[in-house]
C-alpha cells in the first residue's frame, strides 16, 4: 500500500509557528469547515448549539465548534481540531434544509495572538482597510488583504485568525511575517 | 470612496466590482411579442446622466451580495445602498 505523508498548504509535515516581536503566528491545519446556506425567509437553525450570528459577527466557541456569517442566509461552520473529518457530513447530520458544501481544505487558518488588544488592534491597521468596529471581539468579516480575499475572525480581543485561499497560503504568511518583522523594526526605532 | 453596505456598514470601494445601471435588474420577457426591440434596449442603450445614478455593484471582496448604489455622477457622492435583492423583490424603495 502507498505509504503517504500528508503536507499542510505551507508544503511542510507539521503545522508552522513563528514569534515575532509580542506576536505569534500559528498555522491552524486542524480546522473542519463547510459551509452552509439556508433558502431565504427560513429561520436560521440551532447547529450544535450554536445560533447562527448576524452579519459581521462569529459565535462564541462550544466545544471546538463556531459559526461564522458570511453573506445573507449563508454561514461558514467551524469545528476546530476536526479537520480529518468529513465536516459537511457532519453539518448534514443536523440540519435538513440547507445546502451544504465541505471546505475543509479551501482555506488555510493563521492564528496571530499577543499580549494586549491593542498590539493586535496595531496590527490590523496596517493589515486591512476597515474601521475598527468591523475587526471588534465577535466580528468576523471578509475583506481584501493585499489583493487577497481573507476573512479576519476575531474571537477575542487579544486573537485574530486570517482564512485565506490555500492556494494563497505562502502569499498570506508572508504578508504576516513581513508586516510584523516591519512593525517590530518600527517599534524599535521609535524606542 | 466608501460604499455604506445595508448588513455591513461602510466598507471602501476597493472591496467591490462595478457592473453598470441597475436597470439590468429590469430583464424584458424573452416570451413577449416585443422581445426583439425590448431586447436591444435592454442590451444596447443606457442613460448616462450627469447627477444622481443607480448602479448595481457586486461585494466581490466581501459578502459577494450585489448592491444597488445610488451615486451623483458629478461629485461622486454615494446617496446610499440597498441589497439589490430587496430592490428586485421590491422589500425596499
């Protein structure tokens, strides 16, 4: 039998980290996405015990699970450390009318996290072009970020994870790195 | 230039893709005796005012919903933003 090694989207055996400055960026490979979309004027259904959040926003994490509004009657269902199961049959299981797409591996997770919500408030100024409101704790939302379409979650004010395109994965990390190393440099100049 | 999205706020122009006069929502039945000349209006001809426009945009970077956006042509002021959905189906103005 063929003796396979599975590769993340960064091309390497193990999840990738790196300390930068007060920052940390951590490649998530273990996030089970689908989406899921519910035909319009139907009342959005209770999915493990979830309430399926309104536009702009994510839902608190219950067991590894959360939600995240991604257009009018459409959402992106999360189960963090599952990323091995079949995530759209899962979501199948609860919910008969909808229409449910896996997107497992359709997107790469890169978890920034630091001390204050301010160093992470910081950096999203540099990052994206939205008012402050839009990246608050329990927003979630999509937005360009160097001509990338990324969704930036933040689940609390001192986190911030960016789902990029996996093909995009390497372009994505890159604008991390780069904008913290820039941002570190800065710092000490300033100091 | 910022768009106010109706579910998302005001979000930068950058986000979106401009895809011309709203007046695409108003498809012509292909069924009618009239379909031929209602057609070439429909593909062919367009105002082009100089002051206020409505235009479809699509939140390509965003919530990938189409919008209908009122703008004046002659200062580029965006008057507001309706889901063209609710436009379609007549929930709003």
């Amino acid at each position: 039998m063929t003796d396979l090694t599975p590769r993340t989207a960064l091309g390497a055996t193990a999840a990738r980290n790196e300390t930068i400055g007060a920052y940390l960026i951590e490649e998530n490979t273990e996030l089970g996405l689908a989406s899921v979309a519910i035909p319009a004027e139907t009342i959005p259904p209770v999915l493990f015990g979830l309430t399926l959040p309104k536009p702009g926003h994510l839902t608190l994490e219950i067991d590894g699970k959360f939600a995240i509004w991604t257009a009018p009657n459409q959402w992106l269902f999360a189960t963090d450390g599952d990323a091995h199961q079949d995530c759209a049959a899962l979501v199948k299981s609860k919910i008969a009318m909808a229409y449910i797409t896996e997107q497992t591996d359709a997107w790469v997770a890169f978890k920034v996290s630091s001390q204050t919500s301010g160093q992470i408030n910081t950096l999203l100024e540099r990052l994206v072009n939205l008012p402050e409101t839009a990246t608050d704790t329990g927003k979630a939302t999509r937005t360009n970020i160097h001509h990338m379409s990324v969704f930036v979650l933040r689940p609390t004010s001192t986190q911030v994870t960016f789902l990029g395109p996996r093909t995009q994965a390497g372009s994505l990390w890159h604008v991390l790195e780069t904008t913290l190393r820039q941002q570190r440099a800065n710092s000490g100049a300033l100091s | 230039m910022l768009i106010p999205h109706p579910l998302l706020g005001l979000r930068d122009a950058q986000e979106f893709t401009y895809l011309g006069d709203a007046t695409l929502l108003n498809r012509p039945d292909p069924q009618s005796e009239t379909a031929d000349a209602a057609f070439h209006d429909y593909v062919y001809l367009r105002d082009n005012p100089a002051g206020v426009h409505r235009e479809l945009w699509f939140h390509d970077a965003g919530d990938r919903s189409w919008l209908v956006v009122t703008r004046d042509t002659t200062t580029h002021e965006i008057l507001g933003a309706e889901l063209a959905r609710d436009v379609k189906l007549g929930i709003t103005a």
